[in-house]
C-alpha cells in the first residue's frame, strides 16, 4: 500500500499534484496537507477519485503530532512555500518517507544538501528542485553535457510569455513570493571558477527565442541552479555558470515598484509613524 503526503495541496502546484497522484492506481492514499483550508471544496471537485484523498489541517513544524496523525508515509511532496523545505525534510524523515521538493532559491538548497547523511543512513531519496525551473532545466543540462568530456560554460536562460494573458494587469508567471525575493537578493553566478554575487537582473544579454517570444532582453537571477549544476559539472571543468530570465515589461516595471517601496524586504519599514514588515 502506497501512502503520498502533500503538503500545501490546496495551492497551485499541490492542486496539481493531487490531480496526478489520484490517476495513479499504484497509490492507494493521498494525504493533503495544509494550513488554510478554504480551497478544499472547491479542489476536491476537481479530482477524478477523490475517495482516496484526506485533506488535513497540519503545521509541519509540529513534527510531533504529524507524526502521530499521519503514522507513516512513503513519499512526501512539499508544494508548501520553500522557507518550509528543511521543516518539511525532517517530517519526511520522521515519517519514513522519500522526499521531493518544487526548489529552494539557491541559499535553502545548499542548507538542504547538510541532510543528505541523514536521508542516506535511512536508505530514503530526497529529490531537490523537482519543478520547471529549476527541475527541467538540472535534466536538461545533464543530458545536453553527458556526452561531453568537458564542459567549461552552462548557462540557463528562462523565457516565457503567454499572449492571452496580455492587458491582465500584473499577473506573475509563478510564485509571486520567490519573484519578489529573486528581486531583491544577489544573483549568484560562476565566475572563473568561483561562486560570485551581483546584482539582481544584471549582466543583460539579448538572446532569440521562438514566436511568440522572439527576441528578447534576459538578465541575471537569483536560483537554484547555481547550486546544482557547478558541483555536478566540477569534473568537466566548469568555469562559468548563470541563470538568466526574462519578464516582460509589464511584470519586471511592477516588481521593480514593489522593491522600491520596501514591499519584498523582511525589514521593517516606518508607516506614519509605525514599524510594518
């Protein structure tokens, strides 16, 4: 018997991995995790067997008493926010289960590597950064450089438009939250041969991509890439790495609006006269 667990399942990402795992015969549980119950309706029309579905209202961060009500697990999907990826690898080790996570914004995914020990001992695989990007792009770069015995450049350059959703207002492509901390963290690049910082959307380069994208303007993000894919790539030689990404107008104006009025940073801003984060 196959028991998943998913945490923050009523969201976006965790909807559609619900959706998936109810279609699979070889699963016979699904647990839905979450903090905020208000999709759970309206979600569970949605999936075509919902009988296999239990939707609970948990904080992973009370190890203890998930552990008690969930017994134990054999994969746990985090799709909750990736601050929670280090709390989430400890409930899936106290659940017994393998792990996989959406990504961690570079500075938590070298922080997640510290559990791999952990995760080894048990005989459990913890799978990091399992969505488009990073997810898709970490395999696509291990299959373009298998064959290769050395590799000295990678970069990754991520693009995408959706024209119909053109005069929707600000209408971010993915997680608003990471788009905003991407903003206002350092990017970090390969430079040489060593890790380096520099600054949020910098380092531009134009680059052509299919219609309807065509030729666009992409610049220098924080992600988890860089810190992947200079370690797997070390011993074909590695000297130079980057993430670039392009946003069209629209959204880059609006975040850079919101980082300028202080709305991405965990410091406490004065408002007349009171202290808000």
């Amino acid at each position: 018997m196959n028991k998943v667990c998913v945490l923050g399942a009523l969201g976006g990402m965790g909807e559609v991995a619900l959706y998936d795992l109810c279609k699979m015969p070889q699963v016979n549980e699904i647990v839905a995790i979450d903090l905020n119950l208000a999709r759970k309706e309206k979600v569970l029309r949605r999936l075509p067997a919902k009988h296999k579905v239990k939707v609970m209202a948990l904080d992973i961060r009370d190890r203890a008493r998930c552990r008690k009500v969930i017994g134990k697990s054999t994969v746990l999907i985090n799709a909750a926010w990736y601050e929670f990826n280090i709390e989430a690898m400890h409930l899936a080790l106290a659940l017994d289960s393998h792990y996989l996570d959406l990504g961690g914004l570079y500075y938590k995914t070298l922080e997640q590597f510290q559990l791999h020990p952990h995760f080894e001992r048990r005989g459990l695989t913890a799978i990091l950064g399992c969505g488009s990007t990073p997810g898709i792009t970490n395999a696509m770069a291990a299959a373009l450089t298998a064959p290769m015995s050395r590799v000295t450049k990678l970069g990754v350059y991520d693009a995408s438009h959706d024209p119909a959703a053109e005069g929707a207002g600000f209408l971010p492509p993915f997680s608003v939250r990471t788009m905003l901390d991407e903003a206002e963290k350092p990017a970090i690049i390969l430079d040489k041969g060593v890790i380096k910082q520099t600054a949020p959307f910098s380092l531009l380069e134009r680059q052509s991509f299919p219609k309807p994208l065509g030729t666009v303007t992409l610049g220098a993000m924080l992600h988890s890439e860089l810190a992947t894919l200079p370690g797997f790539l070390r011993h074909k030689g590695i000297k130079e790495s980057f993430f670039k990404i392009y946003y069209p107008e629209k959204i880059r104006v609006t975040l850079g609006v919101l980082v300028d009025a202080g709305l991405s940073s965990s410091q406490p801003v004065k408002v007349n006269g009171s202290k808000v984060i």
